[in-house]
C-alpha cells in the first residue's frame, strides 16, 4: 500500500533512487559538460528533443535534474528549470510570455531588479508597454487589461512592505482573457505558499534565499507545466544561457532535505519578533503579513499556510541619523542584501534608494526613512530580540 506522503517527508527522501548508485545516501556530483553517444543514430534521436535528453549540461544535467524534480513536486508543478540566479529565472519566465509590442500588468512595489527587467530593459529594447497596480484589488488588473496585454506579473507577498495580491482572482480573471500568470513566490517558499495549485501559470524563486537557505549559492528556479518549462529550456534557457553548475544543484539538494524545518523556525521567530516590535515605543509601524493587525491578513492566512522569516519596520524618526546609529548598534544581525539564510540580516532601503530615487518617488513608494528591513534567521529568537532592544535602545 503506498504512502501519502507529506511535503517534510518527501523533502528529505524525495529522489533517493534516482542515481541508485551503490546505497549512497547522498547523491554524487555529475561534474561534466557533456554526454558521449554510442553511435550516430543515438545523438541524432537524441537532438529530436534536446529537453528530455542529457546532451550538453548547459541544458540537461543528472545532478541539476534532479534537484529540479524534486522542487517540481514541492511546487506540484509538472516541470521546473534551475537557473543561474532569481533574475536568469524570472526573466527567462517573461520572456517565454511576451513577444515585442506586448502590454505587462505587474505591482508597483515589485523587486527593484523585476522592476528594472520590466520597466526599463523590455520598455526600452522590446517595445513593451507597463501598467503598474498597487494589486490589492483585483479590479485594478481587471481595468488595466488591453487588447495586448499577454502577461501578469506578481510578487505576493511584495518586497519591503509585503502587499499581498489575491491569486486565485487574479488567475481566474487572466484566464478568462488568456493571459499568463507568473508569480515571484520567493517570500513564502514553496513550503508556505502553492501559487500553481491556485491557477497560476508559472511560478518563481530566488533559490539564493530559502530554498538554499545557506547564504553559499546564488540560483532561481521556474515551475510550471511541461509544455512551458520545456519551451523555455529550448528557448529563453538555452539561448540566453543562465544555467545552474552541478555543485550549485546539489547544494540545492543538501538544503531542500531541511527545507520544511528551517521554514517552521523561520516563521515562528518571525511572528514572536514582529509582535514584540509592533509593543516598542520606538517603532511606529510593522510589515508581517502574519500579524493579525496586518492589513490583509485574512487573505495571508487564506492563500498561505504560514509566514517567512522577512519583515520590515519604521523606526519613529525622521532623522537617517537615528536609523544609521540602530543599524549599526546591532551585534547580531549582520548588514547586508539577500536574506533568507541561516544568519539574521537587516537592511536599509535609504542606504540604496536615496542614491538612485528623488525624495518624492521614495515616498510615492510608501517608503519611510525610518523603513528597515530584518530577516529572521535561525539563531535563538530571544538573543535576536535582546539584540533589537539595544540597538532601539539609541
Ligand atoms: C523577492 C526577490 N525576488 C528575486 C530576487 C532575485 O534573486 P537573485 O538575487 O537570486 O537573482 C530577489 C533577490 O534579492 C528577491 O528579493
């Protein structure tokens, strides 16, 4: 009789036979670049269909495989394609939906880089037109919706303040006007969050957060069904050229058996640090969508199943001076871009956005001086709390 398996169990065991290689628990290494052929009739089927056959490891590696197969099932997709970074993902992922002169709908607090992909580069090189949308309504994509739009591009829950976008309305609705979904799902994972079960098309990490988990691998993944998985490996994939290296993979793998586990530790000191920061006198607002008093919650707790380690407060200031004393009177969260690893991280949006925005755009944004950005790592919860409170302590 088999087994219903749960998604803890099937991240440990998943694909254990797959290389059957002598009992080993844990898989090699297929560190090579390309697979010899018996004969010519071999490589020439082979060459019938480049994505369902080891060639050149640029597209089809064993090791890389299997780390793909394994998230797949996570995601319940059919397919995914491990790239070289979030952005080789995620841009190989738009580009699979749009031709030049096509309309994109996507969030205005989508990530920085996502951003820059969609509003610049394709604007610029391929014609592309954009409409941006807060997204908490659905009828904003509803209107915004034109005889060339072929693509919606979301990021539930979204980068610095978390807005969330309701996704199976917004698949529902891009259905019924045959336009693609992708989500960047990176916040949730996989482990909190199943955007395909819930109507969308294709689906995104930054595998450098938490499905590596370890801060020693830059990668992303996209997963979605075979049909479109399997046209960006022969297109965006293999012309374009972002692909994982084997070691990367498998350290994909090693992190993915501790997956689950790393996510439960995340969220629950995630939730204990949010509620005693939203208690503190020196901090005037906090971003959690798993805080009750978070303003779509209800939808949070309906299309998730649980919350990252990713949060953001205003310190009750409009003084950088205040914010760039607690940032650096902190002791054990370190300063720095990316999150989702092993290690607490906190982050500045001023230190980047002052640079590049004018003070308007920052606040257009909704981004307050006093904004800073924490990731909850998995040190023990009550040392990252005594360390916030020195540090507020300014
Ligand atoms: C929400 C989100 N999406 C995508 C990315 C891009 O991922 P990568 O840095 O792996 O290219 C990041 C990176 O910080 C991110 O925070």
């Amino acid at each position: 009789m088999s087994i219903n398996l749960h998604d803890d169990t099937e991240l440990c065991h998943d694909g254990d036979s797959y290389f059957e290689n002598k009992g080993a628990i844990v898989p090699p290494i297929y560190q090579n670049s390309l697979f010899a052929f018996e004969s010519w009739d071999d490589i020439d089927r082979a060459f019938d269909d480049p994505a369902d056959n080891f060639i050149y490891s640029r597209i089809l590696n064993p090791t890389v495989e299997m780390a793909e197969e394994k998230i797949a099932k996570l995601c319940r997709g059919e397919r995914a394609k491990l790239c070289a970074s979030g952005m080789g993902a995620i841009s190989a992922a738009i580009m699979h939906c749009i031709t030049s002169g096509d309309h994109i709908i996507t969030i205005s607090n989508v990530y920085g880089p996502t951003n820059n992909f969609l509003g610049k580069y394709l604007v610029e090189k391929c014609g592309i037109s954009i409409t941006y949308v807060k997204g908490a309504s659905t009828d904003e994509f509803e209107d915004a919706i034109t005889d060339r739009t072929t693509l919606i591009f979301l990021e539930s829950p979204a980068s610095m303040t978390f807005e969330l976008q309701d996704l199976s309305a917004i698949a529902q609705l891009a259905q019924k006007h045959k336009i693609k979904t992708v989500i960047d799902n990176t916040w949730a994972s996989p482990v909190f969050q199943k955007p395909l079960d819930l109507g969308i098309d294709l689906e995104c990490h930054s595998a450098s957060k938490y499905l590596c988990g370890h801060s020693d691998v830059v990668a992303g993944v996209v997963i979605g069904k075979k049909v479109d998985i399997d046209a960006i490996i022969n297109a965006e994939h293999a012309l374009l050229g972002a692909k994982m290296a084997p070691l990367e993979a498998w350290l994909i793998l090693r992190s993915m058996r501790t997956l689950s586990l790393r996510m439960k530790r995340h969220e629950q000191s995630a939730l204990r640090i949010a509620s005693w920061l939203e208690t503190h006198p020196n901090v005037s607002k906090v971003y959690f969508p798993g805080l009750p008093s978070f303003p779509q919650h209800q939808l949070a707790s309906r299309q998730m199943t649980g919350y990252g380690g990713l949060m953001s407060f205003e310190i009750d200031t409009s003084d950088i001076g205040i914010v760039k004393r607690f940032v650096n009177g902190l002791q054990l969260f370190k300063l720095g871009v990316s999150w989702g690893g092993h290690e607490s991280l906190v982050y500045s949006p001023s230190i980047s956005y002052i640079k590049e925005l004018s003070p308007d755009k920052f606040k257009a944004m909704g981004i307050q001086i006093g904004l800073v950005r924490i990731s909850i790592g998995l040190e023990h919860c009550e040392d990252l709390i005594a360390d916030l409170a020195q540090a507020l302590d300014y």
